[in-house]
C-alpha cells in the first residue's frame, strides 16, 4: 500500500493506464487471497476487444474462478501499439521479499472479417517462457469463447478408411499410457509421503524437548480456519494469525508456515531456535504443530501489539519512560542472544515491527524466521543479506555476513527510531532538511550540535534532555559505520541504565571503509561460485566508494 499512490490496501488488485494510480481497483481480501502468505498465486487477465472488456480473475488453484474479481469497460487502442513487450516489475519498498515467475503464457486471436462478430481464425500464437517445462502444474490457458473451427474433411475420411485396426491401436495405446501414468502417479505420491512420513519423524525428534504440540483440528478452530479477519500481522515466510480456544478462552497468536520449501526450512530454523531460548524479553513459544504438510507455532498473543504500531498507529504518542524500558529491554534480550546462550545467536532482523508489547509495555522481541546460531568466537558464513532496508549494516549490505555486530547497527536504528518517532527510510514528502534515511538525518543533527532537534515532537517536551541525549549517543554508537566500534550490547545495557558512559562518539560520521585485503577475505566465499572479476577502488573523498562488478 503507498497512500501517495491512492492504494486502496496493502492486498489488492489495480489496473494502472500510464500512471502508477490504479483508475480501478478490487480488494483480495474478499477471496480470502493474501499476496503476502508466499502461496503460489495465479492470475488470469483477459481482454475481449469485441466487447471492450478486460476480466481480471485471481486464485490459489490452477482452475480460473467463475467471476473475475476485476471488470473493466476498456478500449485497449488507446494504449497499446501495432508491436509491445509483455514484461514483469516488482517493488520491495524498503523491505527485502522474493519476487518470482513460476509459468507464464500469452496467447492472442484476432477476427478476420469485417464486422465484430466474425468468428476468430483456427490458429492463434502463444508465447511461453522458456522455464515453463521445470513447473509441476501450470495454470491452464483460459478458455476460448468460441468454439474451434472442425476438422478438414480429408483428415476425417482417412481416420474412416483405417478402420477397425486403427480404432484398436488407439484404444490400446491410449490404455498403455494411461497405466504409465498412474504408475507415475503412484510413484510420485509414495515418495511424498515418505518423504513428509521421515519429515516428521525428524521434526518430532527435533524438537521433543519443545513446549507442547497441539493438533491441526485445535489451530484451526481457534483461527476459524485461518480467517482472513484472524490475521493480525505477517512474519518472515509466513502469515500471523490471532487465535482463540474455545474451550477455555485462551488468546494466542498462530504464525502459519508459508507453503514452499523456503518456508518451511525458515519455519524449522525458527523452532529450533526460539523452542531452546528462555528470556523475559523474547516472545514465548507454546507450542508447535506438523500436521497435513503444514507447520504452525502458536506463541503468546502480545495485548500491545508491535511496536511500530504504538510508535504510528497509536491514537495518543508513546509516553517516554515506556520507550526507554522498551530499549532497554530489547537490548537485554540481545545481550542474551549474542554472549549469554551456549551458542550465539544473530537475529538477523531486529526492527520495531518484530518486537511486541505486552500489557505493561514490556518489550518482546519475535520473529527468529531469518535467525542463525553459530558457535562463539566463530566466523559465520556468507549469505544473501537479508532482513529490511534501514535496519542493515553497510558491511552486511556488502559482504552478506551477518555478526552480532550486524545486530547492533539494527538495534541503533531501533533506538533512533523510538526517540525520533521517525521510520528508518522516510517514504513520500519528507520535512524540509530531514533527509531519507533516519541514521543519516541524525548524524547530520550531531554534526551541527544540534542533537536533541531529533526528539520525537510529539512528545511535547515531556523528556529529561540528559536521558533524550544518551539514548541518542547510544544510537550513534551502534550505528556507527565500523562495526569493530560499535559497542556490544552487554556494554548498551550497561550504557542506558547509567552504570556505564557512552562512548566517544565523533561529530562527524566517519567514512565507510575497508581495506582491500580485509574486504577481499571476507569476501572470498561470497564470490567464489563467479567466474568473474572483481574490482575494488576507493576515492581519497571523505565518503570511500568500493565497486564490486561480479560477471
């Protein structure tokens, strides 16, 4: 959803004629569709030029519904050309999610007489891409509204004068492949379910010192088979829903497993994780379900809701000393999960949409989806850098290696974000001279010694400007730009609640820097599956530049 764009939600369908304003547009909630559930998603848009209509019709299944969700009155000749491209565009907004085509087609047909009503010719052309073949179940091409034009008569009189023996090789071939096929059939389904047979079975044995194990009959009860109205939030891979058992009243949140391999392996990581961990300041786990290929955790349902809903949402601002029990609180939680668990733990993830609020504004921070444990002292392994833009370190940006360091430049954009009640990337018109990136704004009032300029204005005043400056300093220090001088989150806790200084923190923020034999080791299991070359260079300006061209 962009407001500045008219968006009706964040779960629609738009029709968009040479501007991003949808002229029309239908909301998905109504066919119970979530574009953020991960399932696969297929869509069906049709445009009849005898009638001037284009049908728009979305489902879960590979069978078209009945009624599009989408009707437009549309003459096509005022946009399109005698030669077009059909392409495909995806937009993150600041967050990191996967865009992806599974199977595609396009057909055209065009009339040959004169008047609207002739019949189309027998042929027509479809363009597919080049992947379709690796798709287990495409979704059908959409049916022509009329019917195709007969057989020539010569075909037909030589099928008549084969006679009974072409009949019969027919029959017999036909029943050959038919039993080829359901041997295949048969094969297929036996692997799946041995495969979600051992599945569970290593599930199960994974995680049987985890809380208890409900069953699929209970979850779905309590989420009124994961209604739509139910869902209270949307997780890494999958989707929240708010429960409610009805035989004792007990409220809890259902977060539902995504339906791809991806998500379940998140889903896994998550419960092996989460399911070991015992902290104040973490979101509690109940217990789990595995049950019909599906995976579902059911934690504690946080009456508060996240934080950034109390921080933009909330009809009256978020008083000052419940923002700083809240930092304080997420910063404990981290101290736990970097040096205090017997193996250490990178969120990966750390943003105010991840942390609940319980009753008394305690802060629970959730969502382990994109958690890694790795032994202490280690070096952790490159991967796809993962998590949401305004939250992720330079380095981590650049060399897909995520540290207990990486999790401290994020809890910095956390705290700035609390004591300036401003969203880490600003979208649409900003204020004059508050620049687009929240870390950077701020830096900049630092620079100017102007830092307390940065308090949340909503707030009034109602703050003791030594504590607004030290949770700002704190921020600073861990968002600063080399993570070896960002301070561990033990020392943060120490810092807010006064039992330790701030560091020195510059006025001006230091220059993003490697040095090539740092960088190049670091980054020599990231690049090693290229065969290419990479370039670094640096400029003697204050901001270094590093290029990496990987071909």
């Amino acid at each position: 959803m962009d407001v500045e764009y008219k968006d009706i939600n964040g779960n629609h369908v738009g029709l968009d004629l040479n501007s991003v304003v949808s002229s029309q547009a239908a909301d998905l909630g109504g066919l119970d569709i979530d574009l953020k559930s991960g399932n696969v998603i297929n869509s069906w848009i049709e445009y009849d030029s005898s009638f001037g209509v284009l049908n728009i019709s979305i489902s879960y299944s590979n069978l078209k519904p009945k009624n599009p969700i989408l009707s437009v009155s549309l003459s096509l000749d005022q946009y399109v050309n005698d030669f077009m491209y059909v392409g495909f565009s995806g937009s993150t907004q600041g967050s990191t999610e996967v865009h992806s085509i599974e199977w595609w087609s396009f057909s055209s047909r065009s009339g040959s007489g004169s008047g609207p009503t002739s019949p189309p010719p027998s042929t027509a052309t479809t363009l597919t891409n080049p992947t379709a073949d690796s798709v287990k179940s495409p979704p059908p091409l959409p049916p022509s509204s009329s019917s195709p034009s007969p057989p020539s008569s010569s075909c037909h009189n030589q099928l008549c004068r084969e006679g009974p023996g072409a009949v019969a090789g027919v029959v017999t071939a036909g029943a050959f492949f038919l039993a080829l096929f359901a041997g295949a059939l048969i094969w297929v389904y036996s692997k799946k379910f041995k495969h979600e047979n051992k599945l569970g079975q290593s599930f199960a044995s994974e995680i049987i010192k985890s809380p208890k194990e409900f069953t699929y009959k209970e979850l779905k009860a309590a989420t009124r088979c994961f209604d739509a109205n139910r869902i209270i939030g949307h997780g890494a891979f999958g989707t929240v829903y708010k429960g409610i058992f009805p035989e004792n009243g007990d409220i809890v949140a259902v977060k539902r497993c995504s339906h791809n391999s991806q998500g379940k392996n998140e889903f896994l990581a998550e419960l092996l994780i989460i399911g070991t961990l015992r902290h104040r300041n973490l979101v509690r786990l109940q217990g789990w379900c595995h049950e019909k290929g599906e995976i579902l955790l059911v934690y504690d349902l946080m009456p508060k809701g996240s934080l950034d809903k109390a921080l933009f949402e909330a009809k009256t601002p978020l008083p000052w000393p419940e923002r700083q029990k809240i930092l304080l609180g997420v910063a404990s939680a981290l101290a736990y999960l970097h040096q205090e668990c017997d193996r250490q733990v990178i969120h990966r993830d750390v943003k105010t949409s991840n942390i609940m609020l319980d009753e008394a504004y305690n802060a629970k921070l959730g969502d382990f989806g994109l958690a890694r444990q790795v032994e202490h002292d280690k070096s952790p392994d490159a991967t796809v850098a993962a998590g949401t833009m305004g939250y992720l370190a330079p380095e981590y940006l650049l060399t897909g290696r995520a540290t207990d360091k990486t999790d401290v430049f994020s809890y910095g954009a956390v705290v700035l974000e609390v004591a300036s009640g401003r969203r880490p990337i600003e979208t649409g018109k900003a204020p004059a001279r508050v620049s687009g990136n929240l870390v950077e704004w701020v830096w900049g009032l630092h620079k100017e010694g102007k830092l307390l300029t940065a308090a949340d204005a909503k707030l009034e005043g109602c703050f003791e400007e030594s504590a607004m400056r030290r949770v700002l300093l704190v921020g600073l220090a861990c968002s600063h730009p080399d993570p070896l001088a960002r301070p561990t989150m033990r020392s943060v806790v120490q810092m807010l609640v006064g039992e330790a200084e701030v560091p020195m923190v510059p006025r001006t923020k230091p220059a993003t820097s490697f040095s090539t034999s740092h960088l190049l080791l670091t980054l020599q299991d990231s690049v090693s599956d290229y065969n290419g070359i990479v370039t670094i260079s640096s400029s003697s300006s204050e901001n270094s530049y590093i290029g990496l061209d990987l071909v």
